[in-house]
C-alpha cells in the first residue's frame, strides 16, 4: 500500500543494460501496477566500458526501447528518457560525444569503480586490510568530487556505493565519517551548481539494509542549502520498479525536504510530497 501521492522513481535498467533484464515495455507495466505516476529508464552507459559493452548499440536499442514503451504507456504513467553515465570522468570527449546522439530528459552521474578497476562490487574485501579499504574509499571519494566538478549530470547517484559491499562482506568496522568534508565539498558543488542529490533504494533489500547515501547525508545536504532530490529504486527487474521509494519520501519529508524533483529536457520539475 502506498503512503504518497505522485510517487516518482527516476533510476531502472532495462534490458538494453548488460545487467538488465525486462524490456521497457515490461518495467512500464510494473510502474503503473505499482501506482508510480513518473519513472525515468536510465540504461548503463559506463564510459570505460565502451567497447566491452558494445555500448554504442546497447545507447541506441535502450534509446529506442524507452520511445516506444513511452508512446505505448503515454494515457498511463509519465515516462523520462534517461541514461546513467558511468565514470563519465574518464572519458569526458566521450561522454559528451554519446549524450549528444540523443534527447534526454535526465543524466544520472555515478562511480561504480576506480580507474582502470574493475567495479566496487567485484572486489574481494574479505581478503583485504582495513588500510586497503579505506585508500580504495579515498580515491573514491575523491572521483566523487571531480564527478560533482565536472557537472554534466542532473543527478548525482548513489553515493557510497562501495559500502553496500563492504557491508556485505561483513566489514562493519569501516565507516565513513573521515571523509565528512569531502562530502560536504561535494554537497556545497551540487548545491552551487543546481543539482540534485540522489537517494538510492537499492541498499534497503540488500544485505547493507540503507539507502545510499544514508539519511544523514541527505538531511547534511539539506542543511548546506540543498534544493533537489531524486529518488531511484535502481531497479534491474519487474518486480523492484518502485521498491523502497515510500522510504525515500520518509527520509526527504525527516530531512525537511517538501519537494521530489524529476527532470523533464534536463530542467528541475518539483513535486510536493504529500500523503
Ligand atoms: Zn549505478
Ligand atoms: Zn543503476
């Protein structure tokens, strides 16, 4: 049962990403199944990774997917074109080469690994020392704050993303609070530059339990003067579309947030939280 009108989720793969699985047709149904009012597709486009997932197909077959599912379901739900660009920092001519090939509504910005690494999620923590940790989080965040200086992206995602599998690995003993002023770099970047902070619900059925970033950075970014806020279930199959986003309205109305935002041709639109 949902607890909020208008209920936004701004973050699912297709099939069209190398980790999807549903067409968008299949996530469209699911969305309106789900009561969402307006949901944004945002396929991988993980720029170190062009040519291993044969990405300049894979941009346009989700491009084309979304179209089609958007006309089909158009009397239905609200649809946004959008794409989640990966490392976009490592390659920024890129980037920019392949978000020009077509009109989106919203770009998702993340960091799912370090440079020339493989993904935060396919390392072995278990093996590691707690030192080896906490200097892969430091260059992390600090790909964070380039990514929040370069300022291509209308929402900055799922920040945090490597505790999710530090957590999981049951590395309790690391925690975040040394790098409280790389965040608040980042925050005050987004800030100046009118763009929004991303609450992922991914965390929430995972074993790490939390959303990324936890609600204590979200009510930080709110006390720097933060403005706009997307919520994304990050969902990969039919039956996340939407999961966890009730919990991110609790955590934007605890943090005195009175609006979600979604991007329509990559501008703010604001949506009133209400019961
Ligand atoms: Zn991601
Ligand atoms: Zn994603």
């Amino acid at each position: 049962m949902a607890l909020y009108k208008n209920r936004i989720d701004l973050h699912m793969h297709t099939k069209s990403s190398f980790d999807g699985n549903y067409p968008a047709a299949e996530m469209c149904r699911a969305a309106v199944e789900n009561g969402l009012s307006t949901i944004a597709f945002t396929d991988h486009f993980d720029v170190d990774f062009f040519e291993r997932h044969n990405l300049d197909t894979r941009q346009r077959t989700s491009y084309e997917d979304i179209i089609s599912a958007r006309e089909e379901f158009a009397d239905k739900i609200t649809v946004m074109r959008g794409i989640e660009m990966g490392q976009p920092t490592y390659d920024i001519a890129l980037t920019e080469k392949s978000l020009a090939r077509y009109e989106y509504d919203f770009v998702i910005g993340s960091i799912h690994n370090l440079r020339e690494m493989p993904d935060f999620g396919d390392l072995d923590y278990k093996s590691m020392t707690e030192d080896e940790i906490y200097s892969l989080l430091d260059k992390y965040f600090e790909e964070e704050l380039i990514l929040a200086k370069w300022n291509g992206f209308d929402t900055f995602a799922h920040l945090t993303y490597p505790m999710r599998y530090i957590v999981q690995a049951g590395r309790n003993e690391i925690e975040l609070s040394r790098y409280d002023e790389i965040t608040d770099e980042i925050f005050r970047t987004l800030i100046a530059n009118g763009k929004a902070l991303e609450i992922n619900t991914s965390g929430l059925r995972q074993p790490i339990g939390k959303t990324m970033p936890t609600e204590n950075y979200v009510r930080r970014f709110k006390e720097l003067g933060g403005e706009f806020l997307t919520l994304g279930s990050d969902a990969h199959f039919t039956e996340h579309v939407g999961a966890g986003i009730d919990n991110g309205y609790e955590i934007a109305e605890n943090c005195g947030f009175e609006y979600v935002t979604y991007f329509k041709d990559r501008k703010p639109v604001q949506v009133k939280i209400e019961k």
